[in-house]
C-alpha cells in the first residue's frame, strides 16, 4: 500500500518532489523518484511484502523496458509467481510489484483478471513510449488523472498531490453546491472530482496514454463472472464458507503484524474468527503472517454507540483480549482541518473518531488490518433492504413474514419495528408500495447499461439488484473511498476480505432468498461463519455500525468550533455554503435536545464544503508538506 504519482511530459524534479511529499502518510517507508524520456514516476513506500530495498519503486523489469509505480496489494502473487516461473521468468524480489511487471510482459493487458488484489499502477513502456493505467475491478484503490497546461498528462492516488502542478485548481462549484447528504454516495462511482481539471480513473478500468491522448476502456464487469451456485441453501453455504476463508487466508500474507479493527458487529466477527481458525489449520504457511492476534476496539462510552462488550467476547472466543481505544474528539479537534486536508473530501460526517481509531492501531505496531465492510452492500444488510426483498416474497406470505422478522425488535431506537401481526401486514402492503415506486422510478438510472442491458441483470431479483446498485454506484465506493483515507492517514493499510471479487461475484448469483432468510438479513454469512464464532454474535439482530455520534460531540466538545465557524467573515463570503441555512441546522442542533442523528448529519454537511475548501485548497500551514528523507 503506497502512494503513486507520475507525469508524461515535462516538469522539474523539484515540483515532482513535491508532489511526492503531499503524500508521505500512504508512504513513511521510502519514496522513489525516476525520470527518462519525457516521463516521471514518482513512489511513497509503505513496506508490507519484502521489506528489502529489492522491494522498492518505482521498479523495472525486462532489462529496464518497463518501469512500474504500485499502489495496492495482489494476494495471489505467489500462485501468479509460480505459473510465471514455470514459463521461464525469474524474479529478483519477493515482492508483489515485480509479478505484476513479469505478468505484465507475458500477458499484456489480460493479466488484469488473473490477480487476486486491490490496485492501482502505472506502467510505463520505454520501446512503446506508452503509459498503461488500471485500476482494481471495485475501485479499492484510488487513482486521479488530470491533462496539464503545455498539454502534459499526470496521475496520482490523491487529488492534493496534483495540485502543485495546477496552480489555479478551483473547487468543482456546480458539483459542490448540487450535492446533497445522499447525492454524495453516488458521486463517487462517477468521473467527477471537487477540484476541476482534475478526473477520477474508473474502476475496473484500464488504458494507454500515448500520442497525447488516454483511451481507457473497461476491463471489468461483476456481471460476466457470475458463478453458477448450487440449488440447495446448505451447500450455497458451504460454498461461501469456502471462498471467505480462502479469501481471508490471501489476505493474511504480510511480511508484517496484521490486526482487525472489531465492532462487535456480525461482519468484522466473521472476519477475525476466521482469521483465527485459519492460523489453527494454515500455520506455517508461506508468507502467512503468524502475528495476527490483534483486535482493536473503538469505544463511545456512554453512548448507545458502544459494542465494546461485544467485541470483547468474540476476542475472547478467539483466545485473546481485544484492545478497548476510547475515542474521544475532543483530543483532536485541533487536527480537524489537517484530517480533513489528509480525506480530501466530503464526507457525510466527521472523520475524527475514523482517523484517530487507526492512528492509535498504528501506534500499536499494526500496518495491515482486515476488516469488515462491504458485507452489507453485498448481503442485505441494510434497514431499507427488506423493502426488494418483500418484492421478490411476493404474495407467498411465509416468506414475507420471516423478511419482516428480520427487524422485529433488532434495531436500534428510531427504526422500524414490527410486534403484532396486524401490524405486519400494514406494514407489508406499504413498503410493498413503496418498494415498487422506487422501482419503477428509475433507482438504478446510474447504473449504464453495460449493467442493465446485460442479460444476467434481467436475470437477477429485486434485492440482487438493489445490492449491485450499492455496491457498484451507491454506497461502497463512498466507504472504499473512506477507509482508504482513514487508514492512508496513518499509513495503514485496510484489507477486506468480503470484497475479494469470488466472494462478490458469489453474492450477485445467490437468490434473494439466502440473503434475507428465517427471520434474520445477511443469513448465508451467519450461517457460514457460525461454526467459528459466539453464538449469539453469528445470530445477533441489533446493528449498530462505527459511526460518530455527532449530536452529542457537537454539543460538547465541537461546540465552539462551530460556532467560530459560523461566525468568521471567512465562512459568512464563502460561495459553496449557505450561511444563514448553516446557521440555522447548527444551532437546532446545539440547542434542541430533540435533535436527531440526521439533523446533526445535515448540519455538519452545511458547513463542510468550507472547511473542505479551507483545508485542502486554502494553502493554509495544516497542509505544509513535508520534507523528503534521502531516498
């Protein structure tokens, strides 16, 4: 995991050193800078896979034909490795980078589906003159390209490291005044960035700047890897037991100490309660890091936001104690615009308590985390997903009411809940109703129609869609997005294994039915780690999440940050906000004790864009890089 920038054109090796240094936290390791002909690649290092100097970028291949610059991870290198030795290639490191160069040169572009990772690198070919780009197939890795004045072409993992090579950059206004609190999920999945001149590579995507000009195409498409799953629920999850603990084994290689940050939740339980199952049946295997016994708990004491008691318990189970971090804002407020500067974009609510959970796990000795997310974008775990799947249960009323069970008491205050069964079948006739008027309103017209043409979208149910729509141009490219930052701000890098695309394709081919099932929603996940966790987790309703408690934070210690805020001339002239709008969502907050988790969201978002604007393009000192170490 690293942080990657290049230019075809001309520019000084001073400016490209500065660009490098924006990103010194995806890279405290090293950096690396290499000119030829016309061409600049630039590379911080975070140290994972072959720790030498062997492992260090940018890298060539091929008798310096092609040099390389990596973000990301490929977990099945060693299987890729050992194919390409068998065709005669022979490898110098241990590392990850130097497979995708020899795959590169066996297979071209086609080498794209045979990783198993999260990436995004360039690869420059001297014989060609040619800069060939890609991007993992979920978009895990960032990348950023932006055509320069003089006619120039550069990229990097984060917008800021562009910036010193446009001067003039502006915020993207009609984007940032158009977007609201849910329109900026769908942003991400998009070309768009905040900053104009600057564009946003796809994921799944790849293509070759040459001759001035980049063709990108994609390479990807979840829906033309659909596996065929079995007819019977059993072994659909044995199936998924299978992939999941494979996929989790993949990620457990790292040539240093792995942790998990642990909710208590189902996903991040399953996910650590396999790791520690296959240490027991995979120890000893090559590259498989034995020093994995790390859990880390984020703690809002008093809050019903608190599941330390829960995470205890499945670390427990797993024979070790977790690490409780009380996360309290009020130690960092004084960093908010520096973490704001290192997000580099808007986010539905603060990264406080995000950033600081990983810098304390980074202060512990952990570089590499295997979490959660993406379980609930691909399974059903979401309140509003019952709504397609009551669709699919149709007029078969048995299935309906263990679709409605699924919330019967299990969610928190201020959700739907579900206790007689008069009030059941209300219930049913109206989110059928309004399920369907969500259909038929278009809720997938962002999805292109290299998704909704296909012939296996018309295949799928209405849960099986709704969850694509999450996962491909909704909800999970914004978390991607964000826990690439809050684990990049404390060079950290964050694995998932749910994502790992067998584990992805898998979900889309299941019916309706094994994810919503017998009164409970991400059934086929319990059903398959059950047998490695606590009982009464695997099987556990409430769903709380890591989210910050915003209210209460910006009552208390935030209080007079926002309120400064709203009162500086600064903020009063700025032409992203709204000030007399802020004002008014702000101070409901500060002074109804009514208040709610959505009202404190739509304050904060008020007043983002500014402090977004302030931070990333005020050139202010909490954005100074920097200095370069010698390389």
């Amino acid at each position: 995991m690293c942080g990657i920038f290049g230019v075809v054109g001309k520019v000084d090796r001073s400016t490209a050193e500065l660009c490098l240094r924006t990103m010194t936290h995806r890279g405290p390791d090293g950096w690396g800078l290499w000119q030829g002909e016309g061409v600049t690649l630039g590379h911080r290092r975070l140290s994972i896979l072959d720790l030498s100097e062997n492992g260090k970028q940018p890298m060539s291949f091929a008798d310096g034909r092609y040099w390389i610059t990596f973000n990301g991870e490929i977990y099945n290198f060693l299987e890729v490795r050992a194919e390409l030795q068998a065709l005669g290639h022979v490898f110098r490191s241990e590392s990850d980078t130097e497979v995708i160069l020899a795959a590169y040169q066996q297979w071209g572009e086609a080498c794209l589906p045979r990783f198993n990772g999260m990436w995004a690198f360039a690869i420059w070919d001297r014989r060609e003159r040619t800069l060939f780009l890609a991007r993992d197939r979920f978009g895990k890795k960032p990348l950023f390209v932006a055509q320069l004045p003089g006619g120039a072409f550069a990229f990097a993992s984060e917008m800021k490291a562009l910036l010193p090579l446009l001067p003039n950059a502006q915020p993207n206004r009609a984007l940032i005044r158009g977007m609201t609190l849910r329109s900026s999920f769908a942003y991400e999945a998009t070309e768009q960035c905040l900053v104009t001149g600057i564009q946003r590579f796809a994921a799944g995507h790849c293509g070759v700047y040459g001759n001035g000009q980049l063709r990108s195409h994609r390479w990807w498409n979840t829906l033309d890897h659909l596996p065929e799953v079995p007819q019977r629920y059993e072994e659909q999850v044995e199936m998924l037991r299978a992939l999941l603990l494979d996929a989790c084994r993949l990620r457990m290689r790292s040539d240093v100490t792995i942790g998990t940050a642990l909710s208590g939740g189902l996903d991040s339980s399953t996910i650590f309660s396999m790791l520690a199952h296959i240490n027991r049946e995979h120890r000893g295997e090559a590259r498989l890091s034995g020093d994995w016994q790390h859990a880390f708990v984020a703690s809002f004491p008093g809050t019903p936001l608190d599941e330390a008691a829960f995470a205890q318990q499945v670390a427990r189970h797993a024979g070790i104690e977790a690490t409780v971090l009380p996360v309290d804002p009020s130690r960092h407020i004084d960093q908010l615009q520096r973490m704001l500067y290192l997000y580099e974009d808007l986010t539905v609510t603060s990264p406080l308590p995000f950033v600081a959970l990983y810098g304390q796990i980074k202060k512990a000795g952990v570089t590499v985390t295997l979490d959660g997310h993406a379980a609930d974008e691909l399974f059903g775990g979401y309140s509003n997903d019952w709504g397609y799947a009551l669709l699919d249960a149709g007029a078969n009323l048995r299935q309906a009411s263990q679709v409605l069970d699924v919330y019967d008491g299990g969610l928190p205050e201020g959700s739907a809940q579900f206790r007689r069964p008069s009030n059941r079948l209300v219930s049913y006739a109206k989110r059928l109703g309004a399920a369907w008027a969500k259909e038929a309103f278009g809720l997938h017209s962002n999805l292109g129609p290299e998704y909704t043409a296909h012939p296996r979208w018309r295949q799928m149910d209405h849960l099986s869609r709704a969850l694509f729509w999450q996962t491909h141009s909704f909800i999970l490219p914004t978390i991607l997005r964000s826990y690439d930052r809050y684990g990049m701000a404390n060079s950290i890098e964050i694995r998932m294994p749910f994502l790992d695309w067998r584990v992805a394709t898998l979900a889309f081919a299941l019916p309706w039915h094994a994810k919503i099932r017998g009164g409970f929603s991400k059934a086929i996940i319990r059903d398959a780690a059950a047998p490695y966790m606590p009982h009464d987790i695997a099987y556990r309703r409430t769903k709380i999440g890591f989210n910050s408690p915003i209210v209460d934070w910006m009552r208390g210690p935030l209080r007079g940050f926002m309120r400064d805020t709203l009162n500086s001339q600064a903020f009063r002239q700025c032409d992203l906000v709204d000030p007399a709008r802020a004002t008014r969502l702000v101070e409901h907050v500060l002074n109804n004790p009514k208040a709610s988790f959505k009202d404190g969201e739509a304050a904060w978002w008020s007043v983002l864009p500014y402090l977004w604007n302030d931070a990333l393009l005020g050139r202010g000192t909490h954005n100074a890089a920097p200095a370069l170490k010698p390389a």
